[in-house]
C-alpha cells in the first residue's frame, strides 16, 4: 500500500511539473505577490503566502509551488522553449543556486514575469519566473537545510509556505530589496518528494532579472 500511494503522489508531480514548466510565464506580473513583484515606496510587504494579486502600490503572499520532478532527464515532460534540460535556462541567473555537487540538475525554465502597465510606465524592476528541478541522494530534511544554507547566503528569508499538496516537505523564502522604483520582493518556493531512492527537489517563483 505504500508503495502503492508513492506512486499515486509521483504520477500527481509528474503533471504537476510538466504543466508548470510549460506554463512558467503565467501570472499577472508587477505588483502581483511575494511570487516576486515591484512596489512603490509607499508599499506595505506582506511576507504571507496566500499568493492573492494585489494592486501596483501593494505586494503580499508567496508563489504557488511547481512541484519537484519525478525522475530523470528521459522522464521529463516535454518542455516549452524557456526550458532546458540538465542545465541553466538560458536567463536564469545560475549563481541564485549553484548545483550542489551531490544533487543532479534535472531542468531549469526562465521567462519574464509579466508586467502590468502602470509598472512599465512607472519603469519598474523587470522580473524573471523561475523553475529549478533537481535530485538528491539527502534525506528530505537535508535537502530543505542545504536549499536554506544556499538562499539565505543570497540574502533570502525563510518564510511559511502553502500546503505542501503531497510533497514530502514543502518551504519558501522571501527576498526584500529597496531601489529607486521601490520595493523589490522576490520569492521562492522548495518543495522536496521523497520518492524511496531519491530526493526529488523544486525550486520556483519570480526574482529579479539578472
């Protein structure tokens, strides 16, 4: 019967991953939620993780989590063109999470976040979607620490994440930046399935184009 529910949760991921890899672009863009949007300096942050959209001046909540990838490279969905297997997307900025040497980069997607008028008027920081899917051999609280240790020497902030949706373990982490558009945030969601012989780990949300 275990075995039986692991498959149920790994076939679940599995379309998960393809539908969020394919769909890496959707959202509202600038002034969305802690999924990575600009604010004007009158912002009030609101480090929750509803992921409600909000207006230009606000930013609140966190990304929807893209759950982890269920196997390697020949087991990947197929993937639209911001995506890439086994490296770096073309525009994802690779120094927000270097590979750990006991992890295997399985596939990455970037794509600009969608941006509201009022933002591009007001020029607002221009922000990338970002998906990053890997496996471990870790232990799934391992594999959460080390993704902790990476993203807070990047200056993030752990945060409370959305249900974990069958996921092993499920985090997120909020990064806040001041500029003179306003209030930059930028966040990220973990999220870890552990499959019996692996760790399977995804990364995702919005941060700010490299």
């Amino acid at each position: 019967m275990p075995r039986l529910a692991t498959t149920r949760r790994t076939a679940a991921l599995a379309a998960a991953v393809g539908l969020a890899l394919a769909t890496a672009g959707c959202g509202t863009g600038t002034g969305q939620t802690a999924s990575g949007s600009t604010t004007s300096d009158s912002a009030t942050p609101d480090s929750t993780t509803s992921g409600s959209t909000t207006s230009d001046s606000t930013a609140s909540g966190s990304p929807e989590p893209s759950a982890a990838v269920t196997g390697g490279p020949t087991e990947l969905p197929t993937f639209d063109p911001s995506s890439a297997v086994a490296t770096y997307a073309q525009g994802f900025p690779a120094d927000l999470f270097p590979m750990p040497e006991d992890a295997t980069l399985l596939a990455s997607s970037a794509q600009p976040a969608p941006t509201s008028e009022s933002a591009k008027k007001a020029k607002a920081v221009a922000m990338t979607q970002v998906t990053l899917n890997l496996s471990s051999s870790r232990k799934t609280d391992q594999v959460i620490k080390q993704a902790k240790q990476i993203l807070t020497a990047q200056g993030f902030k752990q945060i409370s994440a959305p249900d974990s949706s069958g996921l092993t373990a499920q985090t997120a982490f909020l990064r806040i930046t001041k500029g003179k558009s306003g209030e930059v945030q930028e966040s990220l969601v973990v999220g870890v399935l552990d499959d019996g012989d692996r760790r399977l780990c995804s990364i995702s949300g919005t941060v700010r184009t490299p």
